[in-house]
C-alpha cells in the first residue's frame, strides 16, 4: 500500500469528528471577533483598574513552535528568598461566559494537537493573537505573585490582574542547553547581561520549588516524549524524540506552583473549584513487581515518597533503561482527572505531583478548565456569587475529562498514523521495545527507537506492562492507525 499521498491532516480531523469533537467555530464568532478586537485596544489601554507591569523583564520559554503563548516569568531577589511573578493569560477579559466563543470552548474543553495541524479550543485569532503573551505586545493577565524561600517553600502569594508585556520569546532546547552548559547562551539571551541573571534567577527558585517537591514525594518522570514533523504538504519528515531539559523543569515548577497557590485560595475562601487529581495508581502491586524485578522492595500501600526513591535510585544506577521504567510506570499509575470540589471539603490530591491542593490554571489559551478557574477566582476577589453552580462545574469537569482523554486518542491515532507512514519501508525489521498496555483489547508496546507505539498481534502471551521484549513489525496503516508487531 502507498503512503506517499495519504493525508495526515484529513486523517486527524476524521478522527476528532469520531471522537465528539468538532473543530469548526459557530456562527456569530467572526461578529465577537471583531468586538473582541475593539475592546482589547482599549482596555489594555486604561488599564481598568489593572497594574501596569510593563516594564519588568517578562520572558517566556515554550515549544519552537508554540504560537499559544499562555504564561510569561519574572524573578526577583528580595530579603527572605526570590519573589517570583507568573503572568497568565487572561483569557476570560476577552471572552465572555456564555458567549459563542466560549460556548464553543465549552464544549470542546481544549485544544488538539497533531504532527500536521492543531485544532484550536478558541480561533486563532485570539489563542494566537490577541489573548496570546506575544512578544513585544501589550496584554490583560492574572499574575501570581509568591515568594519562594532558601527551602522552597512559598510565602507571602498575591493574585491580581495586570497588563504586561512580554520582552523575549524563548524555547525549551536552546535555553535548556545553556542552563545545563551544554551550549551557549541563545541570541536573546546572549545579548542581554540582564535577561541572563534574570533567567539564572528564576532556575534557581525552580530548583528550590523542585527540591521540596521531591522531598516530599512527587515523581520525576525524565523521559523522552514523542513527536512528528510534517511538512506544508503532508510529508513526515522526521520521526522521533524530544527530551526534557531543566527549563522545562523550570516551567513546570511554576506553574505547578501557581496551581497550588490559585487552588488553596479558592478553598481558603470557601469557594467551590474544579480540582485536577491523580488518584492512588491503577495497578500498585504491578508497580511493586516492577520494582521487585530490579531488586527493590515498595510497600503493599501505594506510597508516592517510597515510589520517587525507587525512580531516583534506578535513574542514577541504570540511566539508559530508566526511560522505559518511567513509561511503564505512568501507564500503570492511571489517567488524571478533573473533579468538582465543594465549599468547606478536603478533595483528592495529585499522586504524580505528591500535591493536596491542585487545579488548573495556567493555560487558558488551549483548556476550559482554565478559564473557568480565572472567572471562580476574579468573582471571589470582587466579592461576587459563583458565576457557576456546583451542579455546573460537577457537569464541566466531567465532561473536561471525556474531552481530555479524547484529545489523547485523537493524538495518539495522529502519532501513529504519521510513524506508519514514516516506517512504511521498514517492514520486516525488528526493534527493541517495551510493554506498555496489556487488556483486553490486545497488547501494546512501544519501540525504543523510534519511540513507536503499536499492537503485538503475534507471540504476546505472557507478556505485562513494563516488559521489555523484541519485536518484528509485521506492518502498518496509516488509515486506521495501526502498527503491528510480532514476537
């Protein structure tokens, strides 16, 4: 079969109608666009009762190709530790509830993204444009503002609205590389002596965060993440990895920490919020076969602390291997989710992040979720009733969830239909692999290189997650998204 014209593109949207999404904005966006885009000259230009943080030097580190610019960073030494702004988006002075835009977000819960195309929960014009923290552009945001001390612990959190400016447009690889010494400082950064002590700042308050964080049992997940690059007319041009590096940790710090602090806010002041947990794992006594295998013991009860020790202990004894560790054990650990937590209850935590209070804020460009929380939090700072009932947000967060992991179907088919079009020519070739699902809809594993994820449809008895076998690839389709392998 000829891949050489098969249309990735068409393939993803074919998958998103399949999977209760529909990409294409209702009537009467266009209208709101063009009113969104009168106001926002004039508020950012009164102000309307916001700061005006403009001239602090926000940066922002993302993706290469990141066009959806949600948060942008500042740091500062003071007495006690380093203060440490978090600009967000705000998407919310934009949109109103109710809106068509936001009905259509409502409904779609989060943007979509595969190798060929994204497909946006807000038109572009906004999550690209004017709700996006572009560079050298004025924007309406929510700031949280904390004090991280020697310790990393915080202090002292404020959350208020401001209008900012971001000052340099940075990326996760070439900013990671010269945080690590393993290259020189990117342009940006090389040619400001400020910019460079203000990102050094900022890394360490992170490292800060990141500590206490371990300390006190979150996981590090240190593994590679799959990607694909199509170009304009369809054609994968290459197939692989990208790995994290310590300006991801950087922003992961943050905006794990803002979650927090936005999710403790909303609790202290007895408001309902929609929560992001990941309850106790799936399948534990798997995790503590997995560990057994490698001559460590974990207890019978899952325990996040005792499971970091273990990750921590294998990433330093046997760091080749530890990718796949890490894969197989978020696999077993069981999707996330978004539930409502009422007034005055103790809601679950975040497993993974070994956090109690957690919600998600920090990216309103591309997840509903978000958005929402800015309305719950700006209603409580002007002593407002709840824009949205509990039986609401009960309904949001529910249906966050399905689209969530609807998102990760359509990704995932994305993925693989681009690696079968990519491996097409290399049929009858074995790999090494790792198991990465077994149920009863068959067995799943993932190659090692390339990071391919497929069915073992011959020889896979026996066989559990965390395994790590050898596999032939018997063939591929692009069409349905399949890759199947053989033992």
């Amino acid at each position: 079969m000829s891949t050489s014209h098969f249309d990735l593109a068409a393939a993803a949207r074919t998958e998103m109608l399949h999977e209760g999404f529909d990409p294409d904005f209702a009537p009467g966006t266009e209208r709101q666009l063009a009113q969104i885009r009168a106001a926002s000259a004039q508020r950012v230009e009164t102000g309307n009762g916001a700061a005006d943080l403009r001239e602090l030097l926000w940066s922002s580190i993302d993706n290469d190709s990141s066009r959806d610019l949600d948060q942008i960073e500042y740091a500062e030494s003071v007495d006690g530790g380093i203060r440490v702004l978090v600009a967000i988006a705000d998407v919310d002075v934009a949109v109103a509830k109710g809106s068509p835009i936001d009905q259509h977000a409502a409904e779609q819960t989060t943007s979509v993204y595969t190798p060929a195309t994204v497909f946006p929960m807000l038109p572009e014009q906004l999550s690209t444009g004017l709700t996006s923290l572009n560079e050298n552009e004025d924007r309406a945001a929510v700031v949280t503002e904390f004090l991280v001390d020697a310790q990393g612990k915080i202090h002292a959190h404020r959350i208020y609205r401001a209008i900012v400016r971001n000052k340099a447009q940075l990326a996760y690889p070439s900013v990671g590389a010269w945080l690590e010494q393993r290259a020189d400082a990117p342009p940006k950064v090389a040619a400001s002596a400020e910019l460079q002590s203000q990102l050094k700042l900022q890394d360490k308050a992170a490292q800060s965060l990141r500590k206490l964080r371990v300390q006190c049992g979150a996981l590090n997940f240190d593994r590679p993440e799959s990607h694909a690059t199509v170009d304009a007319s369809g054609a994968v041009l290459n197939y692989g990895t990208t790995q994290k590096t310590r300006a991801n940790d950087l922003i992961e710090d943050f905006m794990i920490a803002v979650n927090e602090t936005m999710a403790r806010a909303l609790q202290a002041a007895h408001r309902s919020s929609i929560r992001r947990v990941v309850k106790t794992p799936e399948r534990w006594e798997r995790i503590v076969a997995l560990a057994k295998e490698k001559g460590a013991s974990l207890p019978a009860v899952a325990d996040s602390g005792a499971l970091n020790q273990f990750l921590e202990a294998q990433h330093k004894s046997d760091p080749d291997h530890y990718p796949d560790l890490s894969l197989a054990i978020i696999k077993l650990m069981g999707p996330g989710e978004y539930v409502l937590l009422r007034a005055g209850e103790e809601g679950d935590g975040h497993f993974g992040l070994a956090a109690h209070d957690y919600t998600h804020s920090t990216a309103p460009n591309r997840r509903f979720s978000d958005i929402v929380t800015q309305r719950l939090l700006k209603a409580l700072q002007q002593n407002a009733p709840s824009p949205y009932s509990d039986e609401e947000l009960a309904e949001i967060a529910k249906n966050c969830t399905q689209k969530e992991n609807a998102a990760r179907k359509v990704e995932r088919f994305s993925l693989k239909a681009a690696a079968a079009v990519a491996l097409h020519n290399r049929i009858g070739q074995q790999f090494n692999a790792i198991v990465t699902g077994v149920s009863d809809k068959g067995t799943f594993a993932r190659l090692v290189n390339p990071p391919v994820d497929g069915r073992v449809i011959r020889g896979q008895q026996g066989l559990d997650v965390g395994d790590r076998t050898r596999v032939t690839l018997l063939g591929t389709n692009p069409q349905q998204g399949f890759i199947d392998f053989g033992r």
